[in-house]
C-alpha cells in the first residue's frame, strides 16, 4: 500500500473601613506579608500596639492566602502595585464584594450598583435611589451616593437592548453595558446614528443612556494550538506550529495542505488566515499567516487537550520517543525510526523526511511532532491507521523555519531583551538568536569558536557557552 498524506475531506457580620484594613493587616502577619503601615486605608496608625486586630474572614484569608504568586506579579506589574498593595487589594475587595451583596439584598428594589476604588481598592461606595438608605449603607464602612435609577431599571433597559440587537444592525455600535459609577446604560459608537437606531428599536427611555464615541471594533480572539483543525475549501487538515515572521503571526503545517493563497478558516470555521508559502513535493512544508484574531501559542494539544509547551526544535536522534497530536486521532506516541528518508506518494516524492512508528489518519496531516518539549516536525503522510497501527513521516521543523524564514513561537518567549534581535549576530560573533543550526556548523561567539551538535533554531538564552548539549568548543 502506498504511503498518502493525511489531508482530510471534508450571611456577613457588619464592617467599617477601618475593620477592613485592620483585617487586612491580620491576614498579611497570618501570611508573612509585608506591614501595611502609610498604606491609604490602613488602620496601623491608630491601633495603638497592645489593640487586638480581628481575624480575617475566609473570604479575606482566601483573597491572599490562595492566590498565585504569579497573579500578585501581574498586578504589580500592570496595575502600578507594590507587593504590600496588591495584596491589600485583593483583601479590600474579597471583603468589599461581601458587604456590597450584603447591601444589595437588604436595600433590595432601591440598590443602585456598587464599586471600589484607591490603589487598594479602600474606599468601597454603594449607591441607591433612597436617601433613606444612607445610613445603612455608612454602618457598613462604604461610602453612599443616591442617584436617580436602579440598578434593576438599568438593567431592563439593557435587556430591551440585546433584544433589539438581534434585528438591528450593531456593528457601528458594537459595545454596551450597565455603568454603575455614571447610573446610566451606556452605548459605545463609531456612529452616534447606530447608537440612536438602536435605542429607537429597542424603545427605551433615551434618559436612561448615555452614548459615547469610540473607534474600537471588537472581535473575538483566538489562540493557535498544535494540533487543533483547520479548514481550507473541502479539506481539513492540523496547526504544525505557531510561529512568527517580524510582527506576522502564523502556524507551520504541510505542504500538500494548500498553496500560497489558499485561504484557511480554524476550528471554529472563523476566518483564519492565508497559506504564504507552500512547497509540495519535493518536500512537504507550508506556513500560513494568520489574521489579528488568532494568536500565536507556544503549545501543542496533548492528552486530554491538556497544552503542552514547545521549548526549541532541537532534533531527537533515531530510537528516541515522539508524540503526535492531530485533529482527527489526537495525541499518540512512538519511535523515531530513520532521519533523512525519502518517500514516494502519488503525487511524486519528497526527500529529507523522519519515519516513525507514530499512527496517524486522514485530517491529521500539517499536525505537531513533538519530544518532551522540542518540536521535530510537522505531519506528512503514512500507511496503516491508529486502530491496527502504522508507519507515518514528518517534514522536519528546522528545515521548514529555514525555508520560509520563520521563528518557532517558545515557552522563553523569544524575546531577545536589549541584545541582538532573532537572525542578528552577536556584536563580535557569528552566534544569531532565530538563526536555524544543523549539526556541524560553525559558530564564533565571545571571541570563541563552536561547533554545532545538535540541529535547532537558536534561541536568546541558548548562547553556545551556555548549551553544551548544543555546541563545542573548538
């Protein structure tokens, strides 16, 4: 039997502002965290040292104590936060979140929205449409602003508006929503006539809403994982890949899968991309660019659609374990059988392909090969099936990224931080970060010569000093 490729057809006790910050400052010594102390909201100042700070609530002691440090990092960093302050944050609004559902179910019908803001997230405000409910509201520590509609009227009001978006045209007002702090529902425009359309079609009370500009047109993001489906005309085949060309984003697969042009749709039958180069046969390598949709991942579908991380692409000898994830029989493993081998398909033969014992079936073509975490190559034909077994070949990576001059996307990132950017030689050295190696050659690095053991597309962080598994010193 001729070997084919694998293209498919086809209830909460009462609270004050000062309560919550002397909580906070309970579950930070509870944690080993840092004092609070100078912190807007912070109650150290006036508990003199013999005053007893209450225990944190679960609430507050989850709010931190369950926290990732990786989620602390990341408010740090994007929110402008000291370590103290993100977790003073997070304790603020686990206790902020309770007294404001507290509220919610006792003002009832008069509740008007709720929110928090500082730095820390210390001032908590809950707003109502009855004076009368000011005092309530003040024994709970939050601060309270009557204003003129409820949230239970914003709220019908936006409902009568998703309704009427379902005849009328939204996409030059393609974003609205209930904004508690300015008591109004909002609509966003690119054209204020869309806006007004929408509210007439839905006939709400123009008092109700407010309209603002904008230019943003929305839409939906996807990631590209290896492994995952796409679709091109009548045929179904599977992401090799992510990488990336300068800014372009994309993924590696076949090349019998399409041709340059040959427009692609994902998974989820969105509009995806465009094959940019195709080479089949003679060899079977393709990438495709894709759309500001779809975002580049360094990972591959493993079992049980876990992701698995793609490290680098450096190339596992004969005898050593491969998996291989598809979209039409998802992720099996095997054994690389011979580098180098050349194969004959119907449609004429390719050279420089890897055999394996790997299974594999029609809409699985393009998919990942992977060994622990270094991409091999990408699906391109076999025999036999993943029910009785089969001998399948894939178009090694590093040839593929050297054809197209692509750069696989890496759980490092790829970012090559102040230095020399990817394929940018290093000031007084041959050595180039995206640059793809095959076995043998040479390198200058530091004023020293390397050889090339290992075929793989050098990354930032892997300088031949540093990867003797890569290079030798000559």
């Amino acid at each position: 039997m001729l070997p084919t490729p694998h293209r498919q057809p086809v209830p909460r006790r009462g609270a004050t502002a000062h309560r919550r910050a002397a909580a906070a400052c309970a579950a930070f010594a509870a944690a080993g965290a840092l004092v609070l102390a100078g912190l807007p909201g912070s109650a150290s100042a006036q508990a003199g040292p013999a005053a007893a700070a209450p225990l944190p609530s679960p609430a507050e002691s989850a709010a931190v104590g369950k926290t990732s440090p990786g989620v602390l990092k990341a408010m740090q960093r994007d929110l402008g936060l000291t370590s103290a302050q993100a977790k003073a944050r997070l304790v603020n609004e686990a206790d902020a979140g309770a007294d404001a559902g507290a509220l919610r179910n006792a003002l009832g019908r008069t509740f008007a929205g709720a929110w928090v803001h500082g730095a820390t997230s210390q001032q908590l405000t809950v707003a109502t449409t009855d004076a009368a409910d000011v005092p309530a509201i003040e024994a709970r520590g939050a601060r309270a602003e009557v204003v003129r509609h409820s949230v239970a009227r914003l709220d019908a009001a936006k409902a009568r508006l998703d309704r009427a978006a379902k005849k009328t045209a939204t996409r030059d007002a393609p974003v609205w929503y209930v904004d508690v702090r300015s008591n109004a529902v909002v609509v966003r425009a690119v054209e204020a006539a869309a806006a007004t359309s929408l509210v007439s079609a839905a006939g709400v009370d123009s008092g109700l809403v407010r309209v603002e500009e904008t230019t943003e047109r929305p839409r939906p993001l996807y990631d590209l994982v290896g492994g995952d489906a796409y679709y091109m005309g009548g045929g179904r085949c599977s992401i090799g890949f992510s990488v990336t060309k300068g800014a372009q984003q994309g993924f590696a697969t076949a090349g019998h899968c399409g041709r340059a042009g040959t427009a692609t749709t994902g998974y989820n039958r969105v509009a995806q991309g465009t094959f940019q180069g195709s080479v089949f046969p003679g060899r079977d390598m393709a990438w495709v660019a894709t759309n500001a949709q779809w975002t580049a991942t360094p990972y591959v579908k493993g079992p049980g659609g876990q992701r698995v991380g793609v490290g680098g692409s450096t190339q596992s000898p004969v005898g050593a374990s491969i998996c291989r994830s598809g979209s039409t029989t998802g992720w099996h493993c095997g054994t690389i059988s011979q580098h180098n081998t050349s194969v004959t398909y119907p449609e004429g033969t390719i050279s420089g392909v890897t055999r394996t014992t790997v299974c594999a079936e029609p809409g699985d073509s393009g998919g990942s090969y992977i060994s622990g975490s270094q991409a091999q190559g990408v699906t391109s034909g076999g025999s036999g099936n993943c029910r009785s077994g089969g001998t399948t070949f894939h178009q090694p990576i590093n040839p593929l990224l050297q054809q197209f001059g692509l750069t696989l996307r890496t759980t490092g990132g790829g970012d090559p931080g102040p230095g020399p950017g990817p394929g940018d030689p290093e000031p007084g050295g041959t050595w180039a970060a995206g640059k793809v190696y095959a076995a043998g050659d040479s390198v200058t690095y530091g004023g020293s010569t390397y050889r090339c053991l290992q075929p793989h597309q050098a990354q930032p962080g892997w300088e031949p000093p540093s990867t003797p598994a890569l290079w030798e010193a000559v």
